[in-house]
C-alpha cells in the first residue's frame, strides 16, 4: 500500500478528530492495516484502504467518522523514528 493513500486517511479522520497526529509507521496484518501515528494508534481494515486508492468518494463520511472514534491516543507524543514498513 503507497504510503500517499495512508497519509489521505488520516487528513480525512483529522477532520473528525483533530488528535489523530501524522503518520509515523505502519505495519500489515493480515486484512487489517496498524497505523501509527505521532499521537497513538487506528487499525484500518485493508478493504477501506483500497477503497481510499481506487474510489475515494466511495468511503462516506459517517464511515471516516466512526474510524475516527476508533482512534486509540498515546499517553505520551511517538517521536521515536520507527521504521515503515
């Protein structure tokens, strides 16, 4: 998955929580997609991603909403450099 369509995701779930942060890392996992961000961690499931590189306009707000509130925050800011994978 281009790293663009990841960064895309995550302005959109910016606009339904602003404590998302940037992307740092993220890793595969079967059909799901472990995003980390400067400020925690969002498990995105691969069909959504594909949706993001294929059709954009095809993934609803109400859907970017609910991601959004899926969103798991850091205790602490992530400014360690992780390798992306």
């Amino acid at each position: 998955m281009p790293s663009f369509v990841i960064e895309e995701l995550i302005i959109r779930l910016q606009e339904f929580n602003r404590g998302v942060g940037t992307l740092k890392s993220y890793v595969r996992l079967g059909e799901q997609m472990i995003i980390k961000t400067t400020r925690g961690v969002i498990t995105v499931p691969m069909s959504l991603l594909n949706g993001q590189l294929q059709e954009p306009t095809v993934i609803t707000n109400e859907e970017i909403a609910i991601l959004a509130g899926q969103f798991i925050k850091s205790r602490k800011r992530v400014d360690e450099e992780i390798v992306t994978i």
